[in-house]
C-alpha cells in the first residue's frame, strides 16, 4: 500500500471515529433532553395541582358541611318553628271519634337488595299495634292479600278495599313506616287537615305531596262508594305495572295519573291535600349529592315533608338498608320516652287557615 493510500485510509478511519463519536453523543444527549422536557412538565402539573387542591378541598368540606348541617337543621325543624297542621292536640279526646283501621302489608323480600323489606314487619308491627290500642283503633297486617302477580305496592289497593267497608276510615301505611309521635291522634290529622266539616261531606281521599308529586305511601281512604270504585279503577291500571324486582312498581304512575285525568269539580269534591307533607308523611333526609340538589331547588318542599323530631310518622320512602334505619330509629324513641317531647305537644297547631288545600295548592 501506498503512502498516499494509507494516508487516505487513516482519514476514513478518523472520519468514521468522529461521526461514531457524534452519533454516540445525540444519543447520549437525546435522553437527557426528553428527562428535561418531563422534569418540567411534572414540575408545571406539581403548580396546578398546588394552585388547585385549597380551592378543591375547601369546595368538598363546604359541600359536607352543607350535607350534614342541612339534616341536623332538618331533623329540628319543628323546634325552629315550622307547623305541620293546625289545631292543638288533643289525642283525640275533645272531637269526633271515627272507627279506624290502620292497615300495612309487605312481602318481606329482598329482590332489591338494597331497598329489602325482609324482616321489616316483625320491627314495625310492636310499634303500630302500641299506637292503636292506646287510641282504640285496630292494625291490620294485611301480608295475606298479596297478589305475587305484580310487584308487591300494588296489593296496597287489595288491602285498603276489603277493609275499608268495615271502618269509617282506613289509614294505609307503607311497613318502611313508624309511629314516632305516638300522642297524635288520627282524628286529631283528619280535622288539622279538612277543617271542622260533616263525615258525609268530607273528602274520600287523603294524601300527601313530596318532591316527586303525590306519594301513595301513606293516604286516608275514607268509607264511601266513591272511593271503593276508586281503588277498583286504580288497580285496572295494568299498564303502569312494572317488572317485579325494579325500584318503581308502577302503582304510584298510576294514581298519578289518574288525578290527572281527573275532571276537575270531582277531584276538588273527593280528593284533598294537606299543605304540609308532615302532617303524616315524614320522610327520612339522608345526606347526598341528590337530596342536597333538592334541597337546594326544591327548598320549600324539602321543608315541609322532611322528618323533624315530634312529627307523628317517619316514612323511609326511597332509603337504603331499611332495616338498619328502622332499628336506629325505634332506638331514638325508646331514648325519647316513645317520642313524646315538648315539641310534639305543639306538632298540631296554628293552621286551619294554612292546614290544607284540594287539589291545586
């Protein structure tokens, strides 16, 4: 080989060194760079999340706060000042006296695991059968009735129409329901909310209003012809029957609409809604994102339904783990002296002007 060959040679070998060396260091570099880039991209997310997590964390102890304050608010209601009929009471003593028949049924099953009414009735019926014999009424476990058909709410209407020809009014109760005021007689709710009027010309059918419309959980049915063809009609609503083992039965869809279709003079004649939904129907307020949304656009209704201290019934329409809920609450009675407290001596006063309304209030 040449002089000048092995000159020429060296070079390449020199060149391809330096190239390697340079091909070596972007590789070497190139890591460091994308290390870099991620550094500050952790960096800048570290700043957000720093800038956000006070606003954040203040925002979600406001919201709990919010929550658990509203149900403690809640739950004295009555000692705030809000009335839930109007008249004194009187446990019945010093007006009329009617014959009634406090009636309930269940399946006691649990096809919806977490709404199980299973075991619920050997809770309420000491409880129900307690308030009746100290007002001389009868309770009626109407469990025997059951259509296994259809869901197990609609048997509600098989119950209330083979009783009701032998009481001047049945009182239908939902077995998720329990006495809590027992001092309060249901003469003294059928004058706080109908006035000082004639049996025979007092509304057949009593119920309540929640957020979601009428709840036919808990009504008064007064004897009469009118309302025995009513319970026949609502239970030829077969088309509102739902599946059974869906939350919804269908039977309440059904009573609404039929007060909807309702002509008027009739509904304004037969049928009758207290102004408070707390006169008898006291549901449960548990603290969640969705009775915190109704508390907060339904205000006035959440009001007058939720279940406050000295209210005659608590109904746990729509609450979970029923079972549980119902043994606190027999508990907090039993603490409460069987819930007579001063406030449930003045449960019933100041509204026959505001105690009611017919349909449309």
């Amino acid at each position: 080989m040449t002089t000048n060959e092995q000159s020429e040679a060296s070079e390449q070998v020199r060149e391809g060194t330096l190239s390697q060396k340079k091909l070596l260091h972007e590789y070497a570099s190139a890591p460091s760079t994308d290390r870099q880039a991620k550094k500050s991209l952790f960096h800048f997310s570290s700043e957000i999340l720093r800038a956000l997590i006070i606003p954040v964390g203040a925002v979600v102890m406001l919201c709990g706060l919010f929550m658990y304050g509203s149900g403690a608010l809640l739950n004295r209601a009555n000692d705030l000042g809000r009335q839930c009929a109007g008249v004194a009471l009187t446990g019945g003593e010093s007006i009329r006296k009617y014959k009634f028949g406090m009636v309930t049924c269940s399946d006691g099953s649990s096809s919806i695991p977490q709404r199980s009414f299973e075991g619920l009735m050997e809770l309420i019926t000491p409880n129900k059968q307690s308030y009746v014999q100290r007002h001389g009424y009868d309770f009626i476990d109407a469990s025997d009735l059951l259509d296994r058909r259809r869901p197990p709410s609609w048997s509600k209407i098989l119950a209330v129409r083979k009783h009701l020809p032998q009481y001047d009014w049945i009182f239908w109760n939902d077995a998720d329901s329990l006495v809590t005021n027992p001092s309060i007689a249901l003469e003294d709710i059928i004058s706080a909310t109908v006035g000082s009027v004639d049996f025979e010309d007092m509304p057949d059918f009593i119920v309540t209003e929640d957020v979601t419309g009428v709840n036919a959980g808990m009504f008064f049915l007064r004897n009469s012809k009118w309302s025995l063809d009513f319970l026949d009609l609502w239970w030829n609503q077969t088309s509102f029957i739902k599946p059974i083992g869906e939350c919804k039965s269908g039977d309440n869809d059904a009573l609404k609409y039929l007060m909807k279709i309702m002509p008027e003079k009739e509904k304004e004649k037969h049928i009758w809604i207290p102004y408070m939904q707390c006169v008898f129907n006291s549901n449960l307020w548990r603290p969640s994102w969705k009775s915190s949304h109704r508390l907060i656009t339904l205000t006035k209704s959440v009001w007058q339904g939720s279940y406050s201290r000295g209210d005659f019934m608590v109904h746990l329409a729509g609450i979970d783990n029923k079972r549980k809920w119902i043994e606190r609450i027999l508990e907090d009675i039993d603490a409460d002296g069987k819930s007579v407290r001063s406030a449930g001596r003045s449960i019933l006063h100041n509204s026959v002007q505001a105690g009611g309304c017919r349909l449309g209030c």
